[in-house]
C-alpha cells in the first residue's frame, strides 16, 4: 500500500470528534467546535475545529492543519511517526507497509544522521538495561538501585541501565549489531583516547535515558560510588531544557489528573512514581525553561512544586512558583523538613512524602509564610 493510500485510509476511519475530543475540551459553536489551544498561552479559546474534515486552526498562534499535523505538534512527532500512531489509533496494520517505506528512505523521514544517532542511543539503552538486569555484571547497578528504593518494574517501565567497567564487554555488543565507531564516538557515548583505544562516558554508571517524545535524545549517567566526580555525566548536547524527564511515561497521568507534581532529579521523580503518584516529572536540574513548561501546557494547568530542601532548592521553588503563575498556571507546594531531598524522604518516611503531596500548600499561603519568616530574621538580626 502507498503512503497516499495509507493516508486517505486513516482519514476515512476516523471519528474527528472522538479524536480532538480525548486531547481537546470542545464547546461546539455553531457548525465548529473551539477549544483552548494546548500550543500557546491561551485562556480563551482559539482553536477551531471543522468536524467534517479534520481541519483545526489556532487564531491565536496561527498553527493549524489535518490530524497528522495536530498529532506531530502535540506529541512531537515526525510525519511518518504521526502515520504509524494514528493507524495505532485505528488499529491498521501498517508495518510492512513502514518498513517498505523506510527501505526507499522516503522523504518524510527524519533526517538520516538524526534517524541514525536516535538508533543508536536506543540500541545503547536497550544494551545497558539488559547488562543491568540479565548479566552479573549488572548486579552491582541492581544493589546501587535498591539502596536507592528502586526496584526492577520501575527500571523496566523507565529503561534504566548500567554500564560495565571493561569497554571490551560493550565492544562485543557494538560489532554484533554491526555498528560504526565513528558514529557512537558523534553520539557522544565513546571517546577515542588513542589509535584503536576508547573509553566509554558512562563506564560504572547507572545509565537514564532521556526522552523527547517517543525518541531517546541522550543518556545520563549517575555514578555509583558518591566519591567519583562529577556525579553525573551526559552525553554530548544532550537539550535537558527542551524536555522532561519521564514526560513520556507520565504524560497520560498528568493529563487525566490535570497536574503535574515537579520535581529536580530522577531518583525523586522514581520515587514519586512508585509511591503511586504517576502525575511525576523532572526537571533535570533547579531551573525550567520557557520549551519545558510550553510542553506541559499540553497535558495540564496545574502543577505541585515538590524541590529539594536545601537552600538552591526554596530559591528554585519561589523561581518555578513565578515562572509557573506568570504561565497561568495553578500552582501549590509540598514541602518537608529533614530530609534533602523527595528520594531521601521516600527512602526514610514514604507515609510522610504520600502526606505532602496529598495536602500541598497553596502558592499564596506559601508566599506569607515566607515574608513571615524573613521578617522575623529581620528583626533577631537587629
């Protein structure tokens, strides 16, 4: 079947309003429907809809088009991703029909060199997950990781790895699936120290994947041993600022709950999320970018702060706690006492982190409160 075909194939199958209405509220006026736009800044709706075609438009940032570019702009997909994931929406099997078009190197692919280095990132994690938890190698990542609360569902359903010490177990796997050198030292997961002589960036670490949408953009790696600096270590460019760690599990929970609870690292947002809070993502750092939080707007409009407690942490919480407010969110905080961070927390009272999420405090309490205490400083320091 051609492209073409495929295309008016999904076009005739699909019930326009059931599809923009589990992404979109609609209120139907007249003969379309509006919404809020999940793509801009926007609290009255601007987005319209022509149910009889397909067709969308945003008055407000002037974006628009059929299902294929909605679906491409909200989950951040290619075209041909966006083919594949709204045949998965109708349930038409499409995989020989992909592959086909894969082999002509169609010109709706991604770009060869971003398609290759997206390869091989996967086939790095796929590698490091299977040393982690089929090889006794890996047993030491495992130890690392209970220490650290986290058992093996939550490494299946977020991928993570370990990566062994000897280069020689990973230079195995490289010339079984045949791949080029040249190309994982780009990616940034090797380094050439010498002829024929390399080492690996995430030797001895647990590894984390990172995603943007449904393709792995990078790999983290945390060490297990807290003397060894730095503590961690990415791979070359990895754009922490344009994505959220864990965004693409969570991004369903976050949705439906209509929040997202934030937080600064992995192991805080692991935690979270096996306490059975799955609404979770992270920051990857004390800072969000203008990109993180327009990704958010897509799924919801509120969130729960929950940073670390040390003093970088309330400095990031009163930053985000604006940033979050001047976006029109709704924002509230969950906050404890001594402990440094969530993980920390989980790890020594989780009934107490379950607590907090459940009863935040609201961002204006929370902003009283602050003045209350620096004023009281104020005035034992005179």
């Amino acid at each position: 079947m051609e492209l073409n075909k495929i295309i008016s194939k999904i076009k005739s199958g699909i019930n326009y309003l059931d599809f923009y209405s589990s992404f979109l509220k609609l209120k139907k006026i007249g003969n379309t429907y509006m919404s809020v736009c999940p793509f801009h800044l926007d609290s009255n709706p601007s987005l319209s809809i022509n149910i009889e075609e397909g067709l969308w438009y945003c008055f407000g940032c002037n974006k628009g088009g059929d299902v294929f570019n909605f679906i491409m702009e909200y989950e951040d997909l290619s075209f041909i991703e966006s083919v594949k994931y709204l045949a998965n929406y109708l349930k038409i099997d499409i995989q020989d029909e992909i592959q086909e078009i894969k082999e002509k190197k169609d010109s709706y692919l991604l770009p060869k060199k971003e398609e290759k280095f997206n390869t091989i990132l996967k086939s790095f994690s796929d590698y490091y997950n299977k040393v982690l938890l089929k090889t006794t190698i890996g047993k030491k990542g495992l130890n690392y990781l209970k220490s650290r609360g986290i058992d093996e569902e939550i490494i299946q359903t977020f991928s993570l790895g370990y990566c062994p010490k000897n280069f020689q177990n990973t230079l195995t796997f490289i010339n079984k699936k045949k791949l080029n050198i040249d190309d994982i030292i780009s990616v940034g997961l090797i380094v050439e120290k010498g002829k024929n002589k390399y080492y690996e960036i995430m030797s001895g670490r647990i590894t984390f994947p990172i995603f943007k949408g449904n393709k792995i953009i990078g790999i983290s790696g945390r060490v297990i041993d807290n003397k060894i600096e730095p503590k961690y270590i990415n791979t070359i460019g990895l754009p922490k600022s344009q994505t959220l760690y864990g965004l693409n599990i969570t991004k369903s929970y976050i949705k439906s709950e209509n929040r997202a609870i934030i937080v600064e690292g992995f192991f805080d947002a692991l935690s979270v999320y096996k306490l059975g809070f799955k609404n979770v993502v992270a920051i990857m750092g004390t800072n969000i970018s203008e990109a993180q939080i327009n990704l958010l707007k897509k799924y919801c409009n509120k969130v729960t702060l929950l940073l670390d407690q040390d003093k970088a942490g309330l400095e990031a919480t009163i930053k985000l706690l604006l940033q979050f407010i001047s976006q029109n969110f709704y924002v509230d905080l969950a906050i404890f006492k001594d402990y440094k961070d969530p993980n920390e927390l989980y790890l020594n009272n989780p009934d107490k982190l379950k607590e907090i999420i459940l009863n935040p405090i609201d961002s204006f309490d929370f902003l009283i409160n602050l003045y209350k205490n620096q004023k009281l400083q104020d005035k034992q320091i005179f």
